[in-house]
C-alpha cells in the first residue's frame, strides 16, 4: 500500500523493511513487519528430526540419528545453528545431536579483508571456478588450517598450482612419456619385479608410499583434512619428484629395457596410481583423469572411474622401518651438503674429494655408511668419511639470543652473556645441536638457557665448508685437484649438450653427432671421459677439434641467446660455457653410421 519507493533499492532488511505497508488479504487492514523475528538457523536445529521422519517412522530415523559429522563456519555457528541442535535434541532425546563437528574460520581476500559485493573484492564461484579450477581451490581448502582464516585470490591460487599441482602432475607426465616411449605395459608378467628384487630407492618410496597411507587413513578418520593433504604434498614434492624420480632418471633414459627398467617403471606406476587414490577426495577431476590414463587404457576391465575403487589400505609388510630411518638421514645429510656447496660457491657438477659427517647419534652414522654410494653421488663426492671432532675443521661463535633473553632476564642479562661467553664455544654449539639446556651462572644464581637462547655462527677453516642439520654436521673438503678440475669441466660439457640438444627441439631419444671446437684442456678432458659422454648425451658420433684460444673466438651470432642458430643442412650450433672456457659446438640428429673413428 505504501513505502515502496524508501524501500527500493535496499536489503529486506531494518530500518527499510519497516517502510513498506500491505494490506491484509483477508481484512484489508494494514499490516507491518511482525517486529520479533526468531534466527532461522534456531529452526534449522530441527533439521535431524523433521527430515528423517522423527515423529511417523522412528525407526528409519534411528537408522541415521546422530549424524556421524555436521560442518559450518565456527564464528557465526557455535550460537546458532550446533547450539539449536543441541537444545533442542536434549529436549527431545537422550542421545547427542552429532557424532562429530567439523567447524572452520572465516574466508577473507587476499589482502585478508572481508569480501563484500559493494566493495568490489567479491570472487563468485562459477568465475573462479573458471579461471582458477575448481581441483585448485579444494587443495587450498583442505590444507588450509581450520582454526585460521584462510586469504582466498587469484595469486594464492596460482601459489597452490605451481606448489604442488604442478610437480604432481609433472610427475605423472614424466611417467606417461617415458612409458609411452618404451611401451610399458603394467599388466604383464615381465614386468612384474618383486619388491625384494628391487634397489634400495624402490624399496624406500614403496615403504613412503605406504606410510602415507597410514598418514592420511588416519588424518581422515580423525577429520583432519589439513594433515591428511600436508602429508601428501610432502610425500610428492619432497620424497617422489625431487628424490625418486630426480635420483633415477637414468633408469628410465637408458636404452636397454631391462629388469631393473621395469622395476623403476612398476614402483613409479604403483606410486601414480596409489597417490591418485588417495587424491580422489580432494582433487576428484585431477585424480580421475591420471586413473583414465595410468589404468583404464592397460586394464579395460577396470572400474570406469577412480571414485569406484576401493580407498588404499596399508600393507604392512611392505613397509621398511629402517630403510626408511636410512634414508631420513640421508635427505638431511644431503640437504647440509648442498647447502655447504651454496655457501663455498661451488656448483654440484664439480667433483670433490671427501664429505665428513658427524652426528652425536651413532646409528645416524650407521645409516649415512650403509648408503654411502647414494649421498657421493648426489653430493658428487669421492668419499664420506665420519667425524669424530668437527672442531677439527669448524669453529663456532656464540652468541645469546637477545630477543628472547632480553624480555625474560631483564637485569640479569648482562651477567648470563658473560657467563655464557666463558664457556667452550665448541661445546656450546654441541648441546644447541642436541637440543640440550645449558645451565649458566648468574648475579642472582644459576639460570638454564634453552637452545634457541643461543645463536651458534659456524666458521670454515680455509679448504673447507659447513652447514649443519637437525642432527648433523657436514664438512666438505673445498680443494681442488687437477683431475677433479678436469672432471668438472667434462660434467659441464654433457650439461652444455643437454641443453642444446633442448634448445634445439630434438626429442628425448634422438641419437646425436657432436663436433666441437675448444680451448685443449677442454678437449683433453671429454677426451679422457669419451664414452661417459657420449653415453649420456645419446652421442654416436663425437669430433673435436682443438683450437688454442678457442674460448675468445666465438661469433656473436652465437654468442647470443636464447637458443643457437639452425643452418640448412640440419646442424644446429651453438656456444656452451665449460667451467671458465666457450665452447662452440655443432649437433645434428641421425642414424649412427659404423666408424673406426667413432
């Protein structure tokens, strides 16, 4: 009857509800807003009765009462609709209104502001769902940690897909070429190795694989979606793509299809699958599509979809407690070496002659000596040697930690930092490294510092390099020889053709002629290493030329990138730089042709 125009343009809301007047259908009197409104989710709270039949068949409703799990936002719920639950089924019954609550915060936008429409931060669903992906947003959701308001936009999407979405899926896609280029065929008899009978990196990710299960059955049944999927990204990205499948790239490159191709090729095949199944919660379209590919095109009789196959179980027999003991120590050992390398400048393609390992832990050195071949290797390392004393070649500075000292001593701070500089530096950054409290003295008594009271600052002896794990110490030997020189240079010159055989398209099993033209000590050392070479760089033929100066004579055209230059009769040529030296090579695809000379 009237309000209409105050009222246009606004929510059904107060005070603009209030404007509008209609007339009573029955009566013709005028009729307002009733003035007391109840919450709706107070109604919603009858929701497990009213739906279920509570009140005509009470045994169909007993069959579902109580819900296994309900989920809303905790913020707005807890006083709503789970109180309204609980009240009202205490009212009614003497069972609980819910098995479980799976509750969360709040979704703000990247700048952790809250969405509104009017403000213009509003992201709908279909248009994320369509620029983003829809698999995408489930992963930041299900890692996100629920007590936390979790930021949603475009660029922390695009975080979470080159994070993990993508070295899965490059991961899948290294298989998938690589199968594809031999033919593997899961299914066959041939290829089935026994795990036993399989090295010891196939054994290990086997055992992972098998420990996530058990990690993720019980995030899951604990209703920790967070944990389920922070365990399979660590298992992806740390343990399968930049572990197994970086550490064997060879066994699937290599030309023999042999046992120990299959082998590689079944654990990573078991892997694929396996990771898919336990991906199907959270990523059902991703998961799918690597099942259509990895299984329905070798196995016809298999279920058409992966949401129809049963979620993995643990087999505890193929799970090696101290393979994988083994390897935890081994991953730190190496992540220490790395980071000595970074810190002495030195690039892993250099060979050095010795990595000397201490730990407080004896049987850490026992794992480390029992898989020795495996961290000179990644390390490029000679040999390992364990450290009785890493004063021997390390030094240490101590330092109290002021920022959390400084607020807890007050006073007594100046005291505690020169007690504390009395003591044995050595033996200081021993207890921190064990995690050990160290009792100091002080004006007012004794006081105990906890190790992140204390900040240990390593320093190398010339000829060396350190860096410390969470219970270790690294000691790389830094010096360099003739010999190892010349091998560094000849690890370059395969790296050099790699990439050039990248940059100039050819596919991964192309057979190549190489013709170079470099300085002697660089055609001395590929000399020295002919065939490790031309192994590597799927090389039949290989001719240098020796050229003094070499590496001030290349054309600029050349010189630069990206990429080198493609010439008429199919070579393409480009420059490498081997160690200190310019290299100019010459690589042209073929079919090998028997030589003397070759």
């Amino acid at each position: 009857m009237s309000g209409w125009e105050a009222f246009a343009g606004h929510t059904p809301h107060r005070p603009w509800i209030d404007e509008v007047k209609i007339a009573c259908s029955a009566c013709g009197q005028v009729v307002s807003r009733i003035p007391d409104v109840g919450n709706p989710w107070l109604d919603a709270g009858i929701v497990p009765f009213s739906t279920l039949d509570y009140r005509h068949n009470p045994e169909y409703w007993a069959e579902w009462f109580p819900a296994d799990m309900i989920s809303e936002s905790f913020p707005g719920q807890f006083r709503n609709w789970f109180y309204s639950m609980i009240a009202q089924t205490t009212a009614l019954v003497t069972s609980p209104a819910f098995v479980t609550v799976f509750s969360y915060a709040l979704m703000r936008d990247e700048k952790g502001e809250e969405m509104h429409k009017s403000k213009g931060n509003a992201i709908w669903f279909d248009e994320a769902a369509d620029e983003i992906g829809v698999d995408v947003m489930r992963w930041l959701f299900a890692r996100a940690n629920p007590d936390a308001n979790l930021n949603f936009g475009l660029h922390i999407t695009d975080d979470v897909r080159r994070r993990f979405i993508l070295p899965l899926w490059n991961s899948y896609a290294f298989f998938a070429t690589y199968a594809a280029i031999d033919r593997f065929d899961p299914t066959l008899a041939e290829n089935q190795i026994a795990l036993a009978d399989r090295t010891v990196l196939d054994r290990w990710i086997i055992s992972q694989l098998h420990l996530l299960i058990s990690d993720v059955r019980f995030a899951l049944d604990e209703y920790a979606p967070d944990r389920a999927s922070w365990a399979i990204e660590r298992f992806t990205i740390d343990e399968l793509s930049n572990w197994y499948i970086r550490r064997n790239r060879r066994r699937f490159w290599k030309s023999e299809n042999d046992a120990d191709k299959a082998a590689a090729y079944q654990t990573l095949y078991e892997c694929l699958v396996t990771l898919a199944q336990l991906l199907a919660p959270f990523l059902p379209f991703l998961a799918d599509a690597m099942y259509q590919n990895l299984v329905r095109t070798v196995d016809h009789r298999a279920v058409p979809s992966i949401h129809l196959t049963d979620f993995p179980v643990v087999a505890r027999g193929r799970i090696d407690a101290t393979l994988s003991q083994d390897m935890d120590a081994v991953l730190e050992v190496v992540g220490a070496g790395h980071a000595a390398r970074q810190e002495a400048a030195i690039k892993v393609r250099q060979p050095l002659a010795a990595l000397f390992v201490y730990s407080r832990e004896p049987e850490m050195i026992e794992s480390i000596l029992r898989l020795h071949d495996l961290v000179e290797d990644e390390l490029n390392v000679k040999s390992i040697e364990p450290l009785a004393d890493p004063g021997r070649y390390v030094t240490y500075t101590i330092r109290p930690n002021l920022r959390t000292l400084g607020p807890r001593l007050g006073n007594q701070l100046a005291s505690v930092c020169e007690s504390l500089a009395s003591l044995d530096p050595s033996s200081v950054a021993a207890s921190v490294e064990a995690r050990e409290p160290i009792v100091v003295s002080s004006a007012d008594g004794e006081v105990t510092l906890e190790p992140s009271d204390i900040l240990v600052d390593p320093s190398k002896l010339p000829g060396f390099a350190a860096a410390h794990g969470a219970r270790s110490t690294v000691v790389l030997d830094t010096s360099l020889t003739p010999r190892l020189i010349q091998e560094g240079m000849v690890r370059d010159f395969v790296r050099g053709i790699q990439d050039a055989r990248k940059q100039a398209g050819y596919r991964i099993d192309d057979t190549i002629a190489v013709d170079f033209v470099a300085d002697p000590e660089v055609v001395w050392a590929v000399d020295a290493h002919r065939q490790y070479v031309m192994t590597e760089t799927l090389a039949f033929k290989l001719v240098a030329e020796t050229a003094t100066g070499a590496s001030d004579a290349v054309e600029p055209a050349v010189v630069e990138g990206p990429g080198g230059l493609v010439f008429g009769d199919g070579w393409y040529v480009d420059q490498i730089s081997v160690g200190s030296h310019h290299v100019r090579i010459a690589l042209r695809t073929g079919v090998p042709v028997p030589s003397s000379q070759d």
